[in-house]
C-alpha cells in the first residue's frame, strides 16, 4: 500500500477509453511465450509482457517486432510476450500488428481508439497478467541486448522499476547535438523542480513490476509523452527502489516526437506535480536576493576592486539566500542538518562564484575599463545562469532527503 502523500493526493484518471480489441494467439488469455514453444499449465502467464505502443508506424513496425521477437526466441531467458499496442493510428498500423500477432506465437495486437503513449501503456499494463511489464519504442533505438538487465532485477525483487538511461556512465548515444541538449536540459528540469534523482526520464526503454504498476497507474494522468516522468516521479515518492541500466541509444532520424507540443505537456506536468509552485517561490527569493547583492556591490565597489566586491555581496547573500529557500521553498525548519545546509549552500554559492567571476574576468579582457553599469548588468545575467545552477543544486543534493 503507498502511503506517500504525493501519490495519495493525485486525482483518478479522467480519461475513458473503449474497451481494446485484441487479435493473436495471446488474446485467449493463455498467451504462448515468444519461442513458439507451449507455455505450461502452469506458466500460463508470460514473465514479461513488453508492449511496443505505435501510431502510424506500418512501414516499421513489422521489421522492428520481427527483429524483437528474433531476439527474445534465442537470447531472453525468460517467457515473454509481445503486445503491439496502435493508438489511434490512421494508415496500415492496425492491419500490419493484425498480421505479426497471427504470424507470430507470443505477439498480440490491441487497437485503441485515442491517440497517446502514457495513455496505451496504462490501459495494457492495467491488464496484463505478466509479472513484469516494459515497454519499448518501435525504432528500438535501445540496444536489444540492455533488455536482460532491464527486467532481470524487478523478477528477482531486487528492483521495483527499471529505466534505461542514456545519460550514465557506459552509455553509448548517437544522436546530434539538437536532441543531446533538449534530452539535458529537461532532465536537469526535472530534477531541479521535482527533485528527481534519477538520470532519464523520457528514454523509451522502461519495465516496471506488476504489482507495483497496480499500485501507482491509478495515480497517473497524463496520456501522452509525460507519462514516463509523472510514473517514475510519483514511484520516487513512494519510496520505490529505481534501477538503471546504460544503454547503447542511437537516434531515429525519423522520429515522430513533436518537440514543441512535447515540451509544453511536459511543463504542464511538471506544474501539475507541484514543481512550478516551488520554482516561483524559489524565483522570488532569487529576486530579494538579486536586489540585496546589487546594492552590497554598488557599496563594496567604492572601496574595493571589482572580484572582491562580488564575492562579499554573493557570500552574504548566499547565506540568507540558503536560508531563505530551506524554510520556504523546501519547507524545512529546525535546527537539523542546518550547518550541513548552510556548508552545502557554500559550496552552491561557490559555483555561483566561479560563473560571476568568470564572466567578469571575460568582460575585462574585452573591455579594461567597461564602467560600473556594465559590469553590473553582465553580473546579473551571470547571476540568473548561476541561480538556475543552484536551485538545482538546492534540490538534487543540498536539502535531498531533509524535505518535509
């Protein structure tokens, strides 16, 4: 049973889906495993069920789901299953999944009417009777061979959810350098306005027991590509275990993700997890603090040069500032763990530092004699990159674990 909070505190789907029609031998309920081999009596059920979602994909889902199954006959060690879940799709998707689920033992084919990833995978793992639940997108982008060490730790119960992740040591990505930085920054986003801890939310190669995915769809709500982020975030608050896997990623050029109206449902649901709230509070400090160091350095700069009088203005202000956030931004009082903040806090404000300083240094080499205003207006665009940099920093590691 969860008892966080966070989860409980989430409202039930709103979303209605017509009942899937589902073809291919796994639809009597007694699926075979993807070996062709017949499951026994006893094994009715798959160990993991991996459910491909696609949305006019005809031209590649056949060779994807070919090479997949390929794959689990002769290298997966477990009794697994295929589910081609088409929503919504509009081309020869449907027709094509119909074909492999008849062709193939061990692959069935749901059609659902509404288009969305995050809502085709609720509606599948809700049903499931396997063990372990994945998914994977259809390009199969991930490396194949990432699947074993995905699912081996959540059968053993050492693991509730497993994600792959391209952004660990060992991974090995090909992708350019456009998606590289969207990918970065909105799992920096994420983990400084949620407090996420792990490393990549959106890669398309995920699995999750089955009981625990019981547990925490219920409190799911987006139907789309912030499914991923919303599931693992509320399975972090709930104390579940996380593990990732490196993964060999290579990018689909073909790619279907509209990357606007991608970014702005993961917005939405990163306000609606409570993350916009603690960012506004955290801006607002920002500004009192932004305030406070301008005037301190307008007075130290009369009797100082130009390094030093920043670094007492941000050393000053970084203290309160530090303050400020545990009490308000991150509801946190007491004297507890108050020095290891404020010692962390230094270290933020060191960055802080290092990005202020460098910026003055580069001013200064452009031009020996830039005038108060200029400087000041470099170190408060310094000042903004550095505050994102902290706020960061604030909640993946300097208050982590100490949250009320």
């Amino acid at each position: 049973m969860i008892t966080s909070t966070d989860v409980l505190a989430q409202d039930p789907p709103k979303e209605q889906h017509d009942p899937p029609s589902v073809s291919g031998p796994a639809a009597s309920g007694r699926p075979a495993p993807a070996s062709g081999r017949p499951a026994p009596a006893d094994r009715a059920a798959p160990q993991v069920d991996i459910v491909i979602p696609v949305k006019d994909e005809e031209t590649d889902l056949g060779p994807s789901v070919r090479r997949l199954h390929a794959y689990l006959a002769g290298s997966f060690p477990f009794s697994s299953r295929i589910t081609i879940a088409d929503n919504g799709s509009t081309d020869g998707t449907p027709h094509q999944a119909a074909v492999l689920a008849a062709e193939l033992p061990g692959v069935r084919a749901i059609r659902l009417p509404s288009p969305g990833r995050g809502g085709a995978l609720r509606s599948v793992w809700s049903g499931s009777d396997a063990a372990v639940l994945a998914y994977m997108d259809v390009d199969l982008s991930t490396d194949l061979n990432a699947l074993l060490p995905l699912v081996a730790p959540l059968l053993s119960g050492h693991s509730d959810v497993a994600i792959g992740t391209r952004l660990a040591h060992g991974s090995r990505v090909v992708r350019g350098p456009r998606r590289e930085l969207i990918s970065r920054c909105y799992n920096l986003l994420v983990q400084g306005a949620l407090g996420a801890a792990f490393s990549d939310a959106q890669c398309g190669f995920k699995a999750i027991r089955a009981d625990k995915a019981r547990e925490l769809l219920p409190s799911t709500r987006d139907g789309g590509w912030f499914f991923d982020t919303e599931l693992l975030v509320l399975a972090e608050r709930a104390g579940l275990r996380i593990h990732e896997v490196p993964v060999d990623w290579t990018d689909d050029p073909d790619s279907r993700v509209r990357v606007l109206a991608t970014a702005i449902g993961d917005l939405r649901g990163i306000g609606r997890l409570g993350g916009v709230r603690r960012l506004a509070r955290f801006a607002a400090i920002g500004l009192v603090s932004t305030a406070a160091y301008v005037a301190l350095y307008l007075l130290a700069r009369d009797v100082m040069p130009a390094q030093a009088a920043n670094a007492l203005s941000l050393l000053v202000t970084a203290a309160a500032n530090t303050a400020a956030n545990r009490r308000l931004t991150f509801g946190i009082s007491g004297r507890r763990y108050a020095v290891r903040h404020q010692a962390r806090g230094l270290i933020a404000f060191a960055v802080g530092l290092a990005l202020t300083s460098g910026a003055l240094v580069a001013l200064h080499a452009l031009q020996p004699d830039p005038g108060r205003l200029t400087e000041l207006a470099v170190l408060i665009a310094a000042g903004v990159a550095a505050t994102l940099v902290r706020f960061g920093m604030y909640r993946s590691w300097v208050f982590r674990g100490s949250e009320r």
